[in-house]
C-alpha cells in the first residue's frame, strides 16, 4: 500500500537527474533497505521507501540525510535501552 504522500505525487513526472546523481541515489536507496526499511518500491525509475516515505527521487539530498539521520539516531536510542548496566 501506498503512503499518503507518494500518492500525492506525480508519478509520471520524475525530476530531471545527472547519471551521477541517479547512481548516487540508487546505492542510497538500495542501502536503505537494510534493518526494518525493506519496504521499498523501485519500479518505473521510482525509489522510494513506504516504511519512512523518503522518496530518493525527489527529496532533496539534505532532506534524506535528515530522515536517515532521524532514524539512525531513534535505532541507536532504542539500542540503549537495553544496556542499562547500572547495577
Ligand atoms: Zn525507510
């Protein structure tokens, strides 16, 4: 199923990207399925992840670095919890 905010979108209308650019999001997106991001759609020249709705497509390089940051820090908060050595 599709996000709110991907279905919003355009899908015909794809931003215009260098090669180097399209290469660079791609290794981004397929590295983003690790872990609990393996919700990814990747058809139709489409790279987007329905698990945090980082669209690699359109969203600005900024803004993904933003999301995946976001997320990385929540995964290392959680990852603490658990090693409360305090005794
Ligand atoms: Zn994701």
């Amino acid at each position: 199923m599709l996000s709110k905010a991907f279905a919003k979108r355009d899908l015909a209308e794809l931003p215009k990207l260098s090669d180097e650019e399209r290469i660079f999001r791609r290794l981004l997106f397929f590295m983003h399925s690790s872990c609990d991001h393996r919700n990814l759609y990747g058809d139709d020249g489409e790279m987007h992840c329905h698990t945090c709705d980082i669209d690699f497509v359109r969203d600005s390089a900024k803004d993904i670095e933003e999301r995946i940051s976001d997320i990385n820090l929540a995964k290392y908060a959680e990852s603490l919890k658990g090693n409360d050595t305090d005794e």
